[in-house]
C-alpha cells in the first residue's frame, strides 16, 4: 500500500487533492484525517501548562544521585 499525504481543506464533505494526484480520482482509497494545528500555539500551550516556580530551590547532584 502506498502512502501519500498532502494538505487541503475540508468543504462541504469533499476533499480536493492537489493536482500532482488527480490519477487518484476514481480509485477507492483510505483516509485518515488528521486536523492541522499550529506547532508553535501547541508547543506554547504544553509549557504554559507545565510553568512550576524554582525559587529558592537549591539542586543538591549528590542528594539527587543517591540510591
């Protein structure tokens, strides 16, 4: 099976493919739609969720490598 993925967007239940692909057209084939999020609001999301304070915090190498 041959995988090829490409951008468009979604209307009224259809989705175009790009020229390059249009030998597709008729042939039955499986999609998997994936929505297209920003990496950098995602990214900036998952650090705002995880924000902790240092302050005052002193990091002891040898307290954390006790076993």
């Amino acid at each position: 099976m041959q995988t090829i993925e490409f951008v468009s967007k979604a209307h009224d239940g259809v989705v175009d493919l790009p020229r390059e692909l249009q030998g597709w057209n008729g042939k039955q084939v499986r999609v998997a739609l994936l929505e297209a999020v920003n990496e950098a609001e995602k990214r900036k999301a998952m650090f705002k969720a995880a924000t902790i304070s240092t302050r005052g915090y002193r990091f002891n190498r040898d307290a954390a490598n006790e076993r």
